[in-house]
C-alpha cells in the first residue's frame, strides 16, 4: 500500500493562530493507527502535484498574506475542483475558508473578486475584527469548538443545506442560530482558528475516513490508545471552555 498523501497549502502564509496543529493532528492520527504518510508543501507560484492527493489543507492568514496567496490558489482552482470531485478530503480554515469561497472581498477594497470557489459562498469584510470564541452544532459531528479572529465573514450562498452547522456561540453580535461553515462533497470549511482538529477528534476522524475512502483505505483507520489519550485531553479542554461559556457540557462522545 502505497502511502497516504497530505498537501500542506502555502504553509508560510497561513498559520496566523495555529492552524499548522490541523497538519499535526492529521498526521499523527494517521501515524498512530499504523498508516504510512507523506507531507508535501507548495508556497504560492510553486508547481502542484500532478497526482491528486488524499488530503489538502489551507489554514488562516493576515490580510495582506491572503492578498498574495490568492492568485495562485484561484489558479490551481480546476485542480482543486477535479481532485474534490476525486474524493479528495479538503479542509479550509480561517482565511483560507474565505478564499476558497466564489468571491472574495477584503477589508479596504471597493470591490471584490474571483475566490477559488470550492464552497458556494462569498467571502464579506467586516468593519472591525471580530474575535472570540466559537461553539457550533453540527448534524452528525456534534458540538464543534474553534476560535474566530478575522476581519472576513463567509456568507453561504445556499445557506443552510451547505452549512457545517449552526453557531451556538461565536464572535458575531446577532448571529447565534445562524449557519456556520460549508461543506461541499469532500471539502470542509469553516471561520474557526483554533486548530480546528486537534479539538475536535469527532470532526479529525470523519474528514480523515473521508479522505481514506477514495482509495479504500477507510476501513484501515482503527483509532487506538493514543487516540483515546488525546481525545480525552480535547474533550477536558472542550469542558472547561463550555463551563466558562455557560453552555451546557458536551458530550464525552464528540
């Protein structure tokens, strides 16, 4: 069996809040359930894999690092689009949930422009940066915890069939109820920092099943002690942040 792939996106740009944990956490769950993994990085107007790879990651950034990053991340859109519909598990973050929307605004421009368009969104400024945590309720994934600390809004298009869930708390005045990230065939997105999977190893596992199944190797993840270990230590943190939220405890499942 030949190794499973990871494609870190424009590492360099996006890793504002500590979005290079999602890449960690993957591996190493990949790692401790016995499967071989190789991680390939491109920084923007490097060539992309011919190959489609089993995973993609595109974590947050400042403005001006979006600014930069998105030519070439629009020009790799077909690409992207093809391994998606390949079964290609793609994970966006922060600002890079907001590139991959269909368009793009930034903070200061008067118009907008071409995103990659992996989700059915547009990407919004916002007049000031909204920071804070963020809970979010998701069909089939449970509650979901992250971190929000962006000058952009992510608005869904078909909002909430494509949703990721519904915001319980978040940095956004009114916004409570409201839907929060995408999915869209094998490509998730969402607004939160955090890293998104180490704290939340309900969400890690299906988007790494997800990846596996293109090639049939979903059957071969069997999370193990390690995970457990580590899960505990999540579900621990996810306790204590709901307690300081006044939310009710999660459930030691998610």
């Amino acid at each position: 069996m030949s190794a499973v792939t990871i494609l870190d996106v424009f590492p360099g740009h996006f890793d504002q809040n500590g979005d290079s944990g999602n890449l960690l956490a993957l591996r190493r769950r990949l790692e401790w359930a016995g499967l071989d993994v190789v991680v390939a990085s491109v920084d923007p107007g490097d060539a992309w894999p011919a190959e489609a790879p089993d995973f993609v990651l595109v974590g947050g950034g400042s403005i001006p690092a979006q600014r930069d990053a998105l030519p070439s991340l629009v020009a790799e859109s077909s690409r992207l689009g093809d391994w998606i519909a390949g079964g290609t598990a793609y994970l966006a973050v922060a600002g890079g949930y907001a590139l991959s929307t269909a368009i793009v605004h930034f903070p200061g421009d008067d118009a907008s422009q071409a995103g990659a368009g992996v989700f059915p969104a547009r990407s919004e400024p916002l007049e000031s940066l909204a920071t804070g945590m963020l809970v979010v309720r998701s069909a089939g994934l449970g509650v979901l915890h992250g971190y929000v600390n962006l000058r952009q809004r992510v608005i869904l298009q078909d909002a909430p069939e494509h949703a990721l869930g519904e915001i319980v708390r978040g940095p956004w005045t009114g916004m409570d109820g409201r839907p929060e990230g995408a999915i869209a065939g094998s490509a998730f997105g969402s607004h939160a920092h955090g890293p998104l999977l180490p704290k939340n190893p309900v969400l890690a596992d299906a988007f790494i099943r997800l990846g596996l199944a293109r090639r049939g190797l979903a059957e071969r993840y069997v999370p193990g002690e390690r995970h457990a270990h580590v899960d505990e230590l999540a579900r621990r943190a996810r306790a204590s942040l709901a307690q300081r939220l006044e939310l009710p405890a999660p459930d030691p499942a998610s």
